[in-house]
C-alpha cells in the first residue's frame, strides 16, 4: 500500500467496511474486550448480549485458532453456550472449515494470540470468506483477539508476533481499529515501560485511524449502521492531533463507521523537513 493511501492496508481497494452483498440482511457485530470478567464463568458476563444476536437452535462455527489447545478451547465454548441452546462446531475439528461456515448461522473468533489466529485464518481462506458471509448477514462475534480481526489490521493488538502472518490486514468488518484490554494508566506505577494510551499515540503518529481502547467488561455491538458501546466499563476513543475522550457504556459509536481509514500516512510533526 503506497503512503497516504485510504481503505484496507495492503488489500488495495477503499472499502473502508464490508458491505451487504445481495440480499437485505445486515451486518450484526458482536466485538468483546475480553471472555472473562473476574467472578464469572467463561462469557458469563455477555451471555444475554450473545443470546440477543444467537437465538436458541443456532449453529455457531467457533475459530479457536489463537489459542495453543484448540480441543479444550472448543471444549469450553460449547459448555459456555450451551446454556443458550447453542451447538457449536469447532473450526479445528472438521475438515473444510469454509464449507462448515456455510452451513452454520453464525461465527464466534475466541481470543488468544493475534498473529497466531490471523495466520491461521489466512492459511484456511476464512479471511476472505468470513469478510464475504459477514457482509451478506452472518453474525460475527469476536473476543479479544477475535475482536482484532474484525478491525483493518492486526496494528492495534496488545499481542507478541509469535508466528509470521502474510500481511496484517484482518477480516475489515469495521473501518476503525479497537485495543482490546484496553488499561488506564496507573500515576502510581514506577513501571518505565510505554502506557497503553502512548502505545496508541505511537499507533496515530503513522495511521489516520480511530482507535477505541475497549476495557474489560465492555464491548462494541454493531447493528447495520447504528454501532453502541455495551458493557459496564466503557471505553475509550482515541484520534490523531485530538483529545482522548471517554465514552460511557451505551454511548451511541455509530459515527465511526462511517470512518474512512488512512494506513501509513505519517503525522506531520513525523515528515522530514
Ligand atoms: N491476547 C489478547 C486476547 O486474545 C488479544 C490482545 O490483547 O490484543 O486475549
């Protein structure tokens, strides 16, 4: 992608979100910061948000590919929906998992590492596929490292690149980025490391794209083009050359899909004399 382009880094084109192709079914997002809330079980936390978007009877094809134990991962994802009347088909255990994606009613990307599941995705075809199913309605529902392949890229993930994907270029379902986990500073702390807030500012000296630092306990749910902060612990937005500003659960998002993103375009404070 040359500097200054807009749209999908490395994909070429500008559209900068998936968009419905052929029939009149919405794109219906489910984007978690985390699966765990301390005190809960396993998405115990978002079980009602979930079961609003996967009725009962549903078929869900779950992606454990970040994680390193992808039989006990699947595992603890159908006892988790099962509750909800949920059967879930895991993408690691069936021999053509595109062709599984088509016959199931929706798709959950657990979390885990984000290099790892991305790589993954590329190597089984499901980017493509997943940005394709999800355009004409099949609802996406992503935790943590799930919830970064929605976005353009894999820029924004707190994660360690322990494998080699072939590009950074993710599934693209929202035109902006989200930091899941995202963590407030602590003035207390001695630690000399960057901040989670710094890392982002770091993020949009190179990038001219939103980032919505999602905190644990808090999720963005995106319904055709109305998108909402769920959750009880907010978010935080951020945006080059402005003031972060926090957004209180419920707060209305929708604004941000119609973002158009900007991959490698340097600050001005950044460009040579
Ligand atoms: N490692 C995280 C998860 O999936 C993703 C991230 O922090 O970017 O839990």
């Amino acid at each position: 992608m040359r500097p200054g382009q807009t749209g999908r880094p490395g994909g070429g084109d500008n559209l900068p979100v998936a968009e419905p192709l052929g029939d009149h079914r919405v794109t219906e997002l489910l984007l978690l910061s985390n699966s765990v809330s301390p005190g809960m079980g396993f998405l115990e936390h978002a079980r009602g948000v979930i079961g609003e978007l996967v009725p009962p009877g549903s078929r869900l094809l779950f992606i454990p590919y970040a994680s390193a134990d992808q039989d006990r991962y699947a595992a603890v994802m159908a006892d988790a929906l099962a509750p909800l009347a949920i059967t879930v088909v895991s993408a690691h255990a069936v021999a053509d998992p595109v062709a599984e994606l088509a016959a199931c009613d929706a798709a959950f990307c657990g979390g885990g590492n984000s290099f790892r599941l991305l790589r993954a995705l590329q190597r089984a075809g499901l980017v493509a596929e997943l940005r394709h199913r999800v355009a004409a309605g099949l609802p996406y529902l992503g935790a943590s490292a799930g919830t970064n392949m929605a976005c353009p890229t894999l820029r924004t993930t707190n994660d360690m690149p322990i494998v080699q994907p072939d590009s950074f270029e993710a599934i693209g379902l929202i035109p902006v980025q989200i930091n899941p986990h995202y963590l407030d500073p602590d003035p207390a702390s001695s630690h000399e490391g960057e901040t989670r807030p710094q890392r982002i500012a770091e993020f949009l000296t190179e990038n001219d794209v939103p980032v919505l630092g999602l905190r644990e306990g808090s999720w963005l749910r995106v319904s055709g083009r109305r998108a909402t902060l769920g959750g009880t612990a907010g978010a935080r937005l951020f945006r080059r050359a402005q003031d972060a500003c926090e957004l209180p659960p419920g707060a209305d998002v929708s604004d941000l899909l119609s973002v158009r993103p900007r991959f490698d375009t340097p600050s001005s404070g950044d460009r040579p004399a």
